[in-house]
C-alpha cells in the first residue's frame, strides 16, 4: 500500500474515531492530544476495531494478510480496516469451509 493511501486512510479512520466520540460519548476531542488517549475507557467494537487498525499502521502490519502475506484490498481496508485477510484468503475454504469468526479476523498486539 503507498504511502499516501495510508496516510489518507489513517487521517480518515482518526476522523471516525473523533466523529463517534463527539457523537456517542459527548467528547470534544482536541486535535492536539492522540486520539488513543480517548479510546482508552470506551467499550464500543467500532471504535476497538479503528484503534487496532490504527496499532497495526503504526507496527508496519496493516493491509498485510495474516495467511498469506499478500496486500489486503485497498477497497477492503477501507470498508472493514479491521480487516486482516485478503479477499483471497477470507474465502470459506481458507477456514475449513466455515466463515471465519471475529477473533479470527481480528488479532490484538
């Protein structure tokens, strides 16, 4: 993925987060202050979802393909960015014909 897909896609997922902080929790997020330093004490998937998409950018592993290695599809990330399989791979046949679960999509650093 370049650089400037990254960088678009991490500013967007930053403006989600901000969005449903204001929206959900009433949080005027100053754009000085991470916005992890937020994410801290919600329990809300979404926003668990970003902030690991957001960890993974920053450990050089988003958009990489925990089964194959292979780039995960931009359009993809941009849709679930808490995806961790390429399209490719989130076939039923990569899981032994069954729909991987959440835990199997989602792997915690």
């Amino acid at each position: 993925m370049g650089r400037n897909s990254l960088a678009s896609l991490q500013f967007q997922l930053k403006q989600e987060i901000r969005r449903i902080l204001r929206e959900d929790y009433a949080l005027d997020v100053d754009s000085e202050i991470p916005v992890r330093y937020y994410l801290d004490f919600k329990n809300n998937d979404r926003l668990l979802e970003l902030r690991e998409a957001l960890d993974r950018m920053d450990h050089g592993k988003f958009g990489i393909c925990l089964t194959c290695g292979g780039p995960i599809e931009i359009s993809l990330l941009k849709s679930s960015p808490g995806v961790q399989f390429c399209e490719a791979c989130l076939e039923p046949t990569h899981f032994g014909g069954a729909e991987p679960t959440r835990s199997e999509h989602i792997h915690h650093y």
